[in-house]
C-alpha cells in the first residue's frame, strides 16, 4: 500500500518580490488565484510514477489541479478543498520589507505561535491533514496506491499523519516544485 505526496509545479506568479505587510495580503490572494506556470513540467519520472494510477487527488488551488491535469492526464481526478495549503495571515510589521519567502517563514513561524487572525489555526490543519490522510488511506487500501498533488507544508502535516499510523517514508518534504515523498505501510511491506 503507497501513498505518493506531490507538492504543485511553479504557478504562474512572480516567485520573490520585496514588499511591506500589505502588500504580501496581496501576495497570499495573487498566489492562491495564481494557476500553473506554462513552462513548469513535471519530472518524466514522476510522470511514469504516476502511469499506471487510475486517479489522483488534488487540492482545489488552480496551481495545484493544473498540475495533477499535467501530471497524470489519463486519470480521474478528484479536486477537494480539504488537501488545501495550510494557510498563511501577513503580520502587521510597519515598514519592514522582505522577500516574499520570507514573509512566508515569519509567517508560518506566528501561525504556529498564535497569530492565526480569522483563518485555520495550527490545531485545525492538524485535524483536517488527519481527515486528508484517512481518505488517502482508504483509496490505498482499495487500488493499492493513492497519489495527491497538493502543497508543500499541508503534504507534510499529511505525512505526519501517515507515519504516526505506520506508513514508511521515501524522501523528504521540500519546498521545491514537483518535490514528491513516497509514504508504505510498513505492515505490507512485511507482509509481502
């Protein structure tokens, strides 16, 4: 039983802008709206992982479902908001101006501490990577692997998940394009 987690190809947004707080509000709704990039293609060996599935899961971000379209074209694909990236809120820090990647460090760094006004906290991404992984896993069961194309920090909740149930990880999460961890359970593994 595998389950393969796929984080997105590049959307199609300008990737590291400086900008003060108000301008990474903007930068967080640009990139949620922003889809694929026409020159960001998946790895032929992810594409050949891939192959043989039947279908994929994605979560609903244009950037995310184009790039499960790209990547396993032949498959059914079910879009659903709950494998949605765990989600962002700017800190108010008059005139500072960084990068807007680091803008996402501060900010997933606040979320964790607190800083969550009006959106998901930490304890409610947890829940929904846990209801994320329940539905992978019972795909698993069925066709013997389940795929997702999501979001590189909602991934990695998700196999947070998976290990604390027993599943076995190849690879690591990171935050690169097309990045890909591969999660077995370890009782099949034995098993076989």
């Amino acid at each position: 039983m595998r389950i393969v987690l796929i984080r997105h190809g590049q959307p199609h947004i300008a990737l590291d802008p400086r900008t003060g707080h108000a301008g990474f509000v903007d930068y967080i709704d640009n990139y949620e709206a922003a889809g694929l990039s026409p020159s960001s293609l998946p790895p032929k060996e992810l594409a050949d992982l891939l192959q043989e599935l039947s279908h994929v899961f994605a979560s609903d971000r244009p950037r995310s479902r184009q790039s499960a379209e790209r990547l396993a074209p032949h498959a059914e694909m079910t879009v659903d908001p709950l494998f949605a990236e765990a989600p962002l809120a700017s800190p108010r820090l008059p005139l500072v101006q960084m990068a807007v990647p680091k803008w996402a460090v501060v900010s997933r760094i606040l979320w964790h501490a607190g800083f969550h006004p009006e959106i998901e906290n930490p304890r409610q991404a947890r829940q929904r990577a846990g209801r994320a992984a329940d539905i992978l896993i019972a795909r698993a069961r069925k066709a013997g692997a389940a795929a997702l194309v999501a979001h590189g920090y909602f991934n990695w909740m998700i196999g947070r998940q998976l290990r604390n149930r027993g599943f076995r990880r190849t690879g690591t999460h990171q935050a690169r394009y097309w990045n890909t961890v591969v999660y077995e359970d370890k009782h099949d593994r034995h098993e076989s």
